[in-house]
C-alpha cells in the first residue's frame, strides 16, 4: 500500500484521506480556494471555504509549496477527464505547510522541457519532479524487477563482483581510485564483471547475473556515460555443442518477459540473426538498423557501370525523394579525396538529374531494372577502399533514413550479429581483439595451423562472440570463453603482451584456469541504452536519474573536484 497515494476516485467518495504534495497550482474564485496538489502518482483539487480555520493562512501558501492535507472525497461538478482524480475533489478539514519555497524554481515541474541541459543537470532533482520523467523511472524500476524475476525462475544467482578491482591490460581505458592506505598503489574501477564471472564458472556457480555498474573513462555520447549499468551473466554448460543457441534462446525469452511485463508489447521469435561480414557488407555497419531494408549493392559486379581501372564501386538507393541541397550537405560532410561521390535522380524510368559522369548516364535503364523500381534515388562511391566505401556508405545510409524519416519509431528490430573474427586493427593499425581477450575461437586448433607472426592469417581467425543490435543499437555483447590457460597465454601474446606483462595482469585468471575450467560463455545487456530506445528517449541520460553531461561531468555536485 502507498501511504500517501494519490490515485483516489469515485470509489473513494466519502472516505477521509491523508496526502502530502507540493502545491502545482493555488487559486481564488470567489470566495473559495482551489488547490492542485501533486505527488509522485498524481494530482488532486482539494478546496478550501471561505469559513475554513486557515483560510487567511492559506492565501499565502505559494505554488511549489509543501503541505499535508487531511479531508474527505467529494463528487466534482466540473469534471477533468485528463487526470486520474478528475471525477473528484477533497474538501480540506486540516491542513498544514510542511516547507515553503524561497526561491524561484529554475526548473518548472509541470512544464515541458524548457531549460538548457546544464541547468537542468544542476537542479536535476527538480528536473525529477516532473510527471514525465518520474514515469520513466517507475519503468526502469519495474524493467530491473521483472529481470530479477526473469532470471530467477530461470535458476540464475544474482552475485556482485568488485567494483574495486586490478588494473588491466587493455580494452577501454580505467577510472582509477587510490587509497591512502596504499600510497603509490591504485585500484581501477571495473569496466565490467568479466574476469570475475569466469572465475564464478570455475566456483561452480553455473548460472550468474548481476544488474552492474560498469566504468569506462571514455568520451561520454547520447548512448555513452563514464558509468552505465550491465545485465551481466554467464552460464556453464554440459558440453561445447550450440552453446549460442542455448544462449540467444535465453535472451530471447527474457525480451519478450520484460516486453510483454514492462511495456505491453508482443514479440516474435526467434531474432533475426546476419553475419558479421553479411552486416558490413549490405548495410555498411555491425549494427545495422533493419527498420528499413535500403542495402548497398555493388555497380560492377552487377554490371550497372563499367570501370576502366580496378576501383570498387558501391551504392544505395532510396524511392522517397530528397532534396538536391541536402544531397548536396551529404556530400560535402563526406568530403573526403579518395572517394568520388556521385549521385542522379530517376523520375518515371528517366535520368532527371544528379551529379554523374556523362557515360553512366546511358546506363540508368541497367539501374531500373535491377531496382525493380521507376522513381528513385542513387547515391554511389567509387574508391580503391572497400571498407572505406562500406562504412562511409553505411553512414550516408544512416543519414537519409534519418532526412527521410525511414525508421518507424513504433518498430523493434532485434538482430544477432555473429561470426565476427577474432581481432581487428584499431585506429593506430594495432592488431586488438575484436571484443575482448577472453573470446574464444571457431576453431581452436586454428592457432596450430597458421603463422602466428603473419597479420593477416590472424585478421581471418574467427571468434564464438556475437552482438544483438536493435534499431541500430549495439544492446549487447558477449560470447563463449577461452578455458585453456595455454591457448590463453597465446592470445596474450598475438596481443604483444610479454610473458612478464601477462604473469603481473593476468596470472589470476591463468593459475585459476589450471585448476579445470567447466564450458562456459555469457553476454552483457546494457541496460541504460535498452530503456532509452524503448522509451524513445534520444539519449541515455534521460534514463539515468543523476547522469553526467555531455563533458562527463556532474553539473549537481561538481564532480570531478580539484584534487586536494
Ligand atoms: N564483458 C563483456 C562486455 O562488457 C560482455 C561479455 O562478453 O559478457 O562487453
């Protein structure tokens, strides 16, 4: 039972009620006073007469107030069919100021967004006082509930793991804390559960999940914070065969639990699943948003234009129509010299105009009829960098969806990526594990077969991780764990880890996977980015009750502060 609540109607007619709230609006009409009271689950009109003991008192009250009121339920005459209680209104017997306001709110509560985010980060518990934004946070505590529930029906125990752990080599970079108990020594906060869920396996745990707070010093974004909270587990298993069958399965059931419980929304199963290599080369990314198909095709190979020298040329069609200047924006945002950036409109069957050499020109039957279409857009690229044209593709392909607003906001497209290799290069060309050193591979006696010291050999090994992306989103990511400490210590060293480096970070884990190390794999669901898209909220801070900004400060608090 809610002790001071506030949904009250017509069942309750006669019953004297006790609510406490903040005054959203005060009004005199006549001689009588009307009062908007607010709490966290609604509003109620509670009427003051003129004969009342406090209605001189009353007059003063302000609105964003704090009073405790005790009265009885009336039917209203002029009903509000927008509020829960508008069929009703409280006659007040007695009622007292808990606190007054002494200053003007920066942030209105009742009001629509209004204020820059800085102001709204520093006041942000005003900011929380507003019915909106106390609806997304009764979701998320509901969302975290029928996880838990989830999970345990399904046998799983929930365990926490340190947030204070060892610094490690590699991935994102740490946060790190010190203690003056250890001058010259440092903890780093963990950027997830991993190390320690393996170990969990190893303890015989078998099924574990954690609702966990992650920490990554990395530049915050719309879908990033420093901190954000995981849906982490790991599962052991009898034997190695579709042990990510088991777990897509699994994962699948709980979104369509949390839809159904939390949002009131069907699903069908099972998710669509597309490769790695299939993603990138069709929609220009590994998280492809499949609200809209518009996949990139290939000119040569479908013999749309003829090359002369041995360039790659790709592109993307659209049948709604954009306008030449923000073809034009496109453009110039992807200025980028190695890749020539054509583009022609087609109305009924004929060229009509668009930024193409001449000699494509007598080819645009060839595009009508491998589009199946008569009134459409082309954007194409030509360039010797096949991934260069696939990710700038991608991104263009983004974009138009977004200036044609392709994407149904009502839609979910869940989809697995899988068989992503091994290791990738970062952007200073490092050979780097494509999710994380822990990932096991396809095929382990792969290791035997190829020469550890050649790039490339490695770049076609294949790992057992896999993503799942929703409209667009990477909302998870996990996979199936190296056991063997040897095959360990070899991935450590692709990694240009030195036998030294690898004892002082990871003999933990190795020492541990000696001691025999069950099947085991699991997957990380981030939890903050979930909500956002479900709640069609634009970024993650909206879900986070105290986010940092932007700067990945707390414009509440202050934080970071000088050292002392
Ligand atoms: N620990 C991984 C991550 O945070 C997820 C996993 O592999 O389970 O990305």
């Amino acid at each position: 039972m809610i002790e001071n609540n506030f949904k009250i109607n017509r069942l309750n007619l006669n019953e004297t009620v006790n609510l406490y709230g903040w005054i959203n609006k005060i009004r005199k009409m006549g001689d009588i006073i009307f009062l908007d009271l607010r709490g966290s689950n609604g509003i109620v009109q509670i009427v003051l007469e003129k004969n009342h003991l406090d209605y001189e008192k009353v007059l003063n009250f302000k609105n964003n107030d704090i009073i405790s009121i005790s009265g009885k339920v009336f039917e209203r005459k002029n009903k509000n069919k927008n509020i829960f209680s508008g069929d009703i209104e409280i006659i007040a017997n007695k009622i007292n100021l808990i606190s007054a306001v002494s200053n003007q709110l920066p942030i209105l509560p009742f009001e629509e967004i209004t204020a820059l985010e800085q102001v709204r980060m520093r006041y942000r518990y005003l900011d929380l006082r507003r019915p909106n934004i106390f609806n997304i946070f009764k979701i998320r505590s509901e969302f975290n509930k029928y996880t838990r529930r989830f999970f345990d029906e399904n046998n799983f125990l929930e365990i926490e793991t340190p947030y204070l752990t060892k610094r490690t080599y590699g991935g994102a970079s740490e946060l790190i804390v010190t203690s003056k108990n250890h001058l010259g020594k440092e903890y780093a906060l963990a950027q997830s559960p991993q190390i320690y869920k393996q170990l969990l396996m190893y303890s015989g745990f078998e099924r574990y999940y954690q609702i966990a707070r992650c920490f990554r010093d990395e530049d915050s974004r719309s879908d990033r914070q420093l901190e954000f909270t995981q849906l982490d587990l790991e599962m052991s298993f009898i034997n190695d065969k579709e042990i990510e069958e088991k777990i897509y399965l699994l994962i699948e059931l709980y979104f369509e639990f949390i839809l159904k419980n939390v949002f009131k929304k069907e699903i069908l199963l099972p998710f669509k699943r597309i490769t790695y290599k299939y993603a990138l080369e069709n929609y220009g990314s590994d998280k492809p948003d499949l609200r809209y198909e518009n996949k990139i095709f290939d000119l040569i190979k479908n013999n749309l234009i003829k090359l002369k020298d041995k360039k790659i040329a790709k592109g993307i069609a659209f049948e709604k129509n954009i306008s030449i200047s923000q073809i034009k924006k496109i453009k110039k945002d992807f200025k980028d010299n190695s890749i020539n950036f054509s583009y022609f409109f087609v109305k009924d069957g004929i060229y009509s105009e668009g930024e193409i050499k001449e000699e494509f020109k007598k080819d645009i039957n060839k595009f009508n009829n491998f589009l199946n279409l008569s009134n459409y857009f082309v954007i194409f690229l030509i360039s010797e960098d096949k991934n260069k044209l696939l990710n700038t593709l991608g991104e263009i392909r983004i974009k138009v969806a977004k200036k044609l607003n392709l994407a149904n906001k009502d839609k979910l497209k869940f989809c697995w990526i899988t068989d992503f290799p091994l290791f990738d290069k970062d952007k200073e060309n490092n050979l780097v594990s494509s999710h994380n050193p822990f990932v096991a591979l396809k095929d382990e006696s792969d290791l035997e077969k190829i020469n550890l010291k050649k790039e490339n050999e490695l770049l076609n090994l294949m790992s057992r991780s896999y993503d799942l992306v929703l409209n667009g989103y990477e909302i998870a990511g996990g996979s199936i764990r190296i056991r063997d400490k040897e095959i360990q210590r070899k991935i450590f060293k692709i990694l240009k880890l030195t036998n030294e480096e690898i004892d002082r970070n990871f003999d933990w884990l190795l020492t541990a996977q000696s001691f025999a190390t069950p099947y085991h794999g699991g997957i990380a669901l981030g939890i903050d980015r979930i909500l956002a898209i479900l709640l069609k909220k634009s970024s993650i801070k909206e879900v986070i009750a105290f986010p940092k900004t932007s700067q990945g400060t707390d414009e509440l608090s202050g934080a970071p502060s000088e050292k002392n």
